[in-house]
C-alpha cells in the first residue's frame, strides 16, 4: 500500500510540474509575489511541516518581482530541506481586485521518524548504539540512509572485536500520520580476540619490534586484543614501509593467515594471526644524476637532493627528497613539472643508482580566482584577504598564505582549495571553496563574586555579530546588571578601509554605580589625590594623619562612611595600519577615548578623595590617548603553536588632552 502511495503521487507531482505552469510568458512575470500557500501534495493540509516553518524559510522572497531565476532559487530552497520529498507549484490571482500573486505549493512530505529503536543488542547499551547512527525521533527519513545508517552501528561492532555482526533495519509507516518507526535488529555474534600475533620469513628484524609496528595487538592484561579485520591492510603498509626505510625495497607481505585458536572453555572467540613476508635483499644508494634542468642550476638541484652513496637505501627520504624538489618547482609556478626518477640495478654491490628526469614546461598564470559557498559574507571581504591576483605567476606560498588569511578573518568554519586547468595552455583556476562559520553570538548568565563593597551576584548579556550584514565588520554589545551597578557598552570595528589593511574603530558605554561605605574626608586635612608622599591626609574618624597612617585597618567607624552614585560614559576611536611582511606582521595603532563622569551624594557629605569631591561638583572630563606597536611572528601557515608576538603599548591621560585624569 505504501509502495503504490509513493508511486501515485510522485507521478501526480511530475505531471504538475510538466505542465509548465510558469511559463516565460505568464501573467505572473515581473508580479511582486504577496503571499505563499502550502498544501499536501493530495490537496490536504501538511501533516508534520508547520506553515510557520515555511513561512520563516520563504519570506525573504515576499514582495519580490516574480522572474524564472527568483523562482528556481525558492524551489532549491525547498528542496535542500530534509522535509521535502517533491515539490509541485502554480499562480493563483488574489487579492481584492485579484491582482495580487500568490505562489501555492503542492509538497510531498519526507515521513517523519516516530521512534529508533534496536534490539538484540546485548554488548552495548541501546543508547550509546543509536548515538552511532544519524536518525533521531522528529528528524525527517530519506530512505536511502537506512542502510548507510545500519552500517554505522556494525561498524562499531566490528571495532570492537565483532567481526560476524550483523545489523538490519525495518521501517513501519503510518499513513494517517505520515511517520515511520524503525527498529534496527541486531545478531551480534561472537567477540574476536588476537591471542598471538606470529611472523614467517622473517630474519632481519625481531618479532617484537615488528609488532610494535602494528595496529592489531594480543590480548593482555593492559590491551583489549579486539581483532579488527580492518587493520590487516593498515598492518601489512607499515610493515612495508619499515622493511623500505631499512633498505629492504623489494619486500612483500605474500599472505595474513587468520587461523581459529579457541580453546574448551573460552566465551570469546580467539584468533592467531600469522604475516608471511618475502624480505629481499638489502639495498644502499648509489649515484643521483639528473638532466633537463634550465631554471635551476644543477647546484641548486644537487644542494637539494644530494643523498651519500653507500648509506643505507631509504625509501622515505628518496620520496622526501623527491618531494622537495617538485615543490621547489611547484612554489614558483611550475606546477606541469614532471619528475621522473629512473632506478638502476647494481645487482653485485647492492646499490640502486637513480636519473632523474626533469620536463620543466610553462609557469603557470592565474588565469581566475573563483570564490565558492558564501551564504552571508560579500565576496570583497575574502578577496581583499588574496595575496595572490589573477595575471600573475602561481605562488604555492602566496596561495596557502591568502587561505590562512580568509581562516583568520575568525567568521569562517573550514576553507578548502583546488586548482583547475584553465582555458590557456598554462593558466589555472583557483578555486577557494568556505564553508562559513557562527558569526552571531549570545552569552547571558550571573557572575558571582564582584568586588568587595559590591553586591556578590551580577547578570550579563553580550551579543555580537562578526560579520555585520556580511561586510566583515564587528558589532558587539555588553550589558551588566546588579542591584548596585549597570552597565552597557557597545561597539563597531572593521579591520580594512578598501583594500588597505587599516583598522577603525568606535566605541559608547555607559556606566552607574552605586558605591557604599566610602572615607570622607576628615576635619581640617586636604583631599586625597594619590600622591600624599607626605601623609598629611586623613578620613574622617580620625584625629590626624598620624592616627590614619598608624592604624592597622585605616578603617573608621561605619558613622564616618558615606554612599554616592558614580556616572561614566566614554566614547572612544580606535585606528591602525597593519604591515604584511614574509616573517611576520607589523601593526601600529593609536587610539583616543573621551569620557565624562559624575558623583552625586547628599548634601553634608564630603569625600575623601579629591577626584570623587570634583566628579560631584559638575560633569568632568577624563580623556586619554594610546598608541601601540606588535610584531605577531607566528607562523599562520603551518604550525600555529610556533612563533611569537611582541607588544608595546603606552596611554597619555589628561594633560593638554583635559580633564581630571592625569598620567602616563
């Protein structure tokens, strides 16, 4: 019955479709869209897909003119979502003088997962099982996962030693509402364990040292033993690869017997594994000569592949060394370079000597620079980060460092790239393809603690968004609030002004306080500025300075105290210019902040600290200027753990600036 539903309305949704009901020359064309409507693909209401659910997909598109590219874009859309199956869709005249355009879709709903469940497993909890798999209740099936999904879960089977398990899947489907269980079942058979690992034809080495090489291990007190069939082809490459690093070039692994050990009495299955290996002869480097060479002199070359003959012939540095000289090609351009070592034989002293061929061809030019999988950010954002250009020679260097640029703009999850032939004989096209990451932030929460005269607790909220409507700039605002203190900041920023790596800033915040149990200022002694060298100054509570300074808490009694409330806004800009260099960057910046602050406290009161008796007389200024410098020498392009910064930064406060603040 299921079967023949499918069938039937798939084919009811292509004949809707192949009516062509938006043809190029419809009534509709050029119509700003007014509405969407939804329905089953039978004619009914969805049954699982909410109308707010597409309405929060498809609004974007309201009030739009209506044109064939717009209307391709809404049904990839609708496509790309995992609840739609097949989409069908025609215009309809509304309105009150039936001159609006209103786009109703017929959609064919994916079944939505009722329930997972397993059974026959009794090795593994089901949760941790059905956590293997990717189908969760309410997610919508695709009917072509259930497979790939059961196989996940024999698969951790197989890593742990099952390697007879076998997993199917069911699906039940309930037409009335659209949903399907499914229940995957589970014959785990037995667990297999490695009781001995053995080796034939070996001479050169020692057993121990060879399994020591491999991934499969014996069961013992400290490893599990779990025989993971996988692992004999990773197991036989890395006894290969130790064999060619010894000189044993011609070595082969000629058979991995799998024999059954179990014994009376053993709940597990026990395996022996025995690895034939046909060693050869040993083997030392001879001479390296090459031919064909014209941008680099045989001294370069020589320099970077010379290896000693006689020493120990080792496949791993021949390849490293290969290697490096198709990258000293490949960094400058050269990328249809063939390199073709040609190995001879000298069967009676045992050494292997190699030619090297060299076709050097054309550097290859940029010939375009595509840009792949923006969803929000502009283009300009990531190309103002290339150091490489189209028209200019390929520079694999320049290439990985305009990659590392666009993944330190902090707005991106992955970058890939790709190189393509282009239409010249030498040019190429670089493809960078990103995968954009979280840009918008929220934190909220309490903070617990503050500061000693403060009250303990204080909530916060902080958003931001880095890539402000996909232009690159940030924008972050912070609240803090408690009964005693209020605060909000917020901001904006932008590291580039066109093409130049110039950074600016702005900044507002604002700020109230309440402060209690603050010193007044004592009978007859002067205000405290912080420089009372001389200790002539004293709070109220005290007799003189001597009483003050000879006390050993400096605090008078609660009588003596007074409260007062604190006001601050600052604005602030921020600007600096960074200098892109081999070794590393240079920044230089400056800034400038302007503030005003303001104490307000009942007549009678009389602060101690003279900035505090100001702030109350009126609204005071408190400006400063910043200027920094920074060498950040970390290598961004392949070890981010390496380098090092150096920073300096030096504030000037008050002065010919203004205001009450003063210092350096």
């Amino acid at each position: 019955m299921k079967s023949i539903r499918r069938t039937l309305l798939t084919l009811f949704v292509l004949i809707v479709v192949s009516t062509g009901v938006f043809a190029a020359d419809g009534w509709w064309q050029g119509k700003a869209i007014t509405d969407f409507e939804y329905f089953g693909a039978s004619g009914g209401p969805l049954k699982n897909v909410s109308e707010k659910t597409l309405d929060s997909l498809l609004s974007g598109y309201l009030d739009e003119p209506f044109s064939d590219e717009l209307f391709t874009e809404i049904y990839n859309k609708l496509y790309s979502q995992s609840y739609v199956e097949y989409v069908s869709a025609e215009a309809i005249a509304g309105g009150e003088t039936g001159d609006d355009l209103i786009i109703r879709f017929s959609i064919l709903e994916n079944p939505m997962i009722s329930s997972v469940k397993i059974e026959g497993n009794e090795s593994f909890s089901s949760s941790s099982l059905l956590d293997k798999q990717n189908y969760r209740s309410g997610d919508f099936l695709n009917s072509n996962d259930l497979e790939s999904n059961a196989a996940l879960i024999a698969d951790h089977y197989r890593s742990k030693g099952y390697k007879d398990v076998v997993v199917t899947v069911e699906s039940s489907f309930d037409e009335s509402t659209n949903t399907e269980a499914l229940l995957y079942r589970v014959d785990e058979g037995m667990q297999y364990k490695v009781r001995s690992i053995l080796f034939d034809g070996v001479e050169a080495f020692k057993a121990k040292d060879l399994k020591k090489l491999l991934s499969s291990s014996e069961k013992s007190f400290f490893n599990s033993g779990n025989f993971i069939e996988s692992n004999i082809d990773a197991d036989k490459a890395a006894l290969i690869a130790y064999y060619n690093k010894n000189g044993y070039v011609d070595a082969v692994v000629t058979n991995v017997s799998v024999n059954d050990v179990t014994e009376e009495g053993d709940k597990q299955k026990f395996v022996e594994i025995v690895f034939s290996i046909d060693e050869g002869s040993q083997w030392y480097f001879g001479n390296i000569t090459f031919h064909g060479n014209e941008v680099y002199s045989d001294e370069e070359i020589s320099k970077l592949i010379s290896i000693e003959p006689g020493s120990l012939h080792n496949t791993e540095v021949l390849q490293n060394k290969f290697a490096n000289l198709a990258s000293m090609y490949y960094d400058n351009g050269y990328i249809y370079c063939q390199i073709v070592p040609i190995p001879t034989e000298d069967e009676e002293n045992h050494r292997i000597d190699y030619e090297i061929s060299i076709q050097e061809g054309q550097q290859a030019v940029i010939e375009q620079i595509v840009i792949e999988g923006l969803t929000k950010t502009k283009p300009y954002v990531f190309e103002r980060e290339l150091t490489v250009h189209v028209g200019e020679v390929f520079n694999r260097d320049a290439f990985i460092k305009s990659q590392q640029n666009i993944y330190n703009t902090g707005i991106v999850k992955t970058v890939k790239a790709d190189l393509l032939q282009g239409k010249q004989e030498n040019g190429v096209i670089l493809v960078i393809e990103i995968e954009e990451g979280n840009q918008v932030e929220l934190q909220f929460g309490a903070t617990f603690g503050g500061t000693v005269d403060g009250f303990p607790i204080s909530g916060f909220l902080q958003w931001s968004d880095k890539n402000v409507a996909g232009t690159g700039r940030d924008l972050a605002i912070n609240t803090t609030l408690s009964p005693d203190t209020q605060s909000a900041s917020i901001s904006l920023s932008d590291d580039w002004v066109r093409d130049m790596r110039w950074s600016n800033g702005i900044s507002l915040s604002v700020e109230r306080s309440t402060k209690t149990n603050q010193l007044q200022r004592g009978t007859n002694s002067d205000y405290y500025d912080g420089r009372d060298s001389d200790k002539v100054t004293y709070p109220l509570g005290f007799a003189n300075a001597n009483d003050y300074y000879s006390s050993s808490t400096g605090n008078p009694g609660v009588e003596y105290l007074m409260n007062y409330d604190y006001y601050s806004v600052a604005l602030g800009y921020s600007t600096g210019y960074t200098f892109t260099f081999q070794p590393g960057n240079l920044s230089i910046s400056g800034g400038i902040s302007i503030g005003l602050n303001r104490a307000i406290y009942d007549d009678g009161y009389d602060p101690y600290y003279k900035l505090i008796y100001l702030y109350g007389l009126n609204w005071q200024f408190s400006n400063k200027l910043s200027f920094g410098i920074t060498w950040d020498g970390r290598d961004l392009k392949t070890n981010t753990t390496r380098g090092y910064v150096i920073s300096a930064s030096y504030t000037y406060a008050g002065g010919i600036l203004g205001g009450l603040s003063n210092y350096n």
